[in-house]
C-alpha cells in the first residue's frame, strides 16, 4: 500500500547512472532504506536534492525487503546554515551516524524523530556541544538504552554524598558501591544532577540548562565513555573531534577526569 511520510535524509549513495538509494529517518515508520529509480533524470518527482541532514516528504511503497521504492520527495527543510558552519554540520554528522549504527530498521520512534528536528532546529542559534550532549543523552533515553541518572544502579538507593559513574554498570553509583565497580569515576553533584534534569524533563525546558564548563567536560567523557563501551562507538574519541570539543571548553577549567 502507497504511503506518505515525512523523513530525515541520514546518508546517500548512488546506484548505477540514473538512481539513488538513502537511509531515510522517517515519522512513522522508523528507519528505513529507499530506492530513487531515475533520480538524476525524473525531476519532476523529486524536488528535492535529498542532501543529508534534509527534511523531505515521501511517497512510497513499503515492502518486506530491506529496501523500498521511493516515488517522490519534497524538499521541506534543507537546514542550510549547516552547509555554512563545519563545526554544527560535524555534530550533526555524528549525532546521524549514531541514528544510523543503533537503530533497527522499521523501528518507529516518535519520539527520535522529533528529538532529531527539535535539535536542528535549535543548533543553529545554540552552541553545538550544549545540542551535541542533550540529543545524546535524550537519544539514549527515547531509544531504550538510557544510563541511570536518578539511582544508584547499584543498590536503588538515592544519591547523596559523593556520586561516582561506572561505565560498565551503564550509570550513577552511590558511595557505598563505589568500591563494587572498578571503573567509577567521582563526578560533582551538579553533573548528577543536570544528567538527571535533562534525561527526565521536556526538550523545550532543558534547552535553558546552564551547565558550568566543567560539568560539561564530565558529561562529555560519560557519554564518550558510555557509547564508546556499550556501542562501539567511537567517533567522539576520534582525535579531531576530542580536540574541537575540548577547545569548546574554558581552558582554565580542570576536568575531573580524563
């Protein structure tokens, strides 16, 4: 049956001389793949360039094989400030090769997609690394594989006195199991608690959250640390970019850890 859906264009390829086939991030139906038969020469059923990061609306025929045939696109945002700014198009970039490594086809998330187009929206205005944890942290969340930020996911116990994260634990760890878990790194009370209030509160508040520097370098080695162990993913560890994010930071603020 022929369906009309919404998307965000998360990478592209061509296939031989005349078509293109995308993984789409759409509203309704999660991710999926889609063939563009003759989309160099048919362009009256594809107004769009179907650039990454772009929003389009697709009409297409979903099937049981991996890959689905996409009758027309319409351009409904290309978020061209991106293509002007290599620092936000570089988080951008990451935060849809995550999209891209963690979820499953034909998984509908609602609440993914609209985490996608509240942060591209904001990202323009905002400072990219403030964007670049809250996606991650809100991602990690919506899609099923979130830290514990309230707990002890040692012993449920509530926070109080010095806070730890293990890594391997997959969240907050109290005092009093700091020594079960080898890999607990102390953080401060302020990092706990803005993991929690971003993790728990809606996209339109969190946004204001005013983190100090060094509360961000500690929610960034978390994440890092976090995806790196329990996805493999390592973008974030890639020279380049540790060196861009750390260079975000004030200079005179010390880390925690490292």
């Amino acid at each position: 049956m022929i369906q009309k859906d919404v998307g965000f264009v998360i990478r592209r390829h061509n296939f031989r001389e005349t078509s293109l086939i995308a993984t789409i991030y759409t509203s309704r139906f999660g991710k999926i793949s889609g063939i563009f038969k003759g989309f160099y020469t048919s362009k009256k059923e594809f107004s769009s360039h179907l650039d990454i990061f772009s929003l389009n609306e697709f009409i297409f025929y979903p099937k049981k094989s991996e890959i689905w045939l996409v009758s027309h696109a319409d351009l409904i945002s290309d978020y061209q400030y991106l293509r002007n700014n290599i620092s936000k198009a570089r988080a951008a970039g990451i935060l849809f090769n995550l999209i891209d490594k963690t979820m499953q086809v034909w998984d509908e998330n609602k609440y993914v997609f609209d985490l996608i187009k509240n942060c591209l929206d904001l990202i323009e205005e905002e400072r990219e690394l403030k964007i670049f944890y809250i996606f991650l942290i809100k991602f990690l969340t919506f899609s099923g594989f979130q830290p514990e930020f309230s707990r002890c996911i040692g012993c449920n116990n509530k926070l109080s006195r010095n806070i730890a994260f293990s890594v391997s634990k997959g969240g907050l760890i109290c005092e009093d199991c700091f020594n079960n878990a080898r890999d607990a790194k102390i953080i401060s009370k302020q990092t706990s608690r803005v993991l929690s209030y971003i993790q728990e509160t809606d996209f339109s508040l969190v946004s204001r959250v005013k983190p100090t520097p060094e509360c961000e370098k500690q929610i960034f080695y978390i994440l890092k640390e976090f995806l790196a162990y329990h996805f493999e993913f390592n973008e974030l560890a890639d020279p380049k970019i540790f060196r861009h994010i750390m260079m975000s930071f004030n200079k005179t603020d010390k880390v925690g850890y490292s």
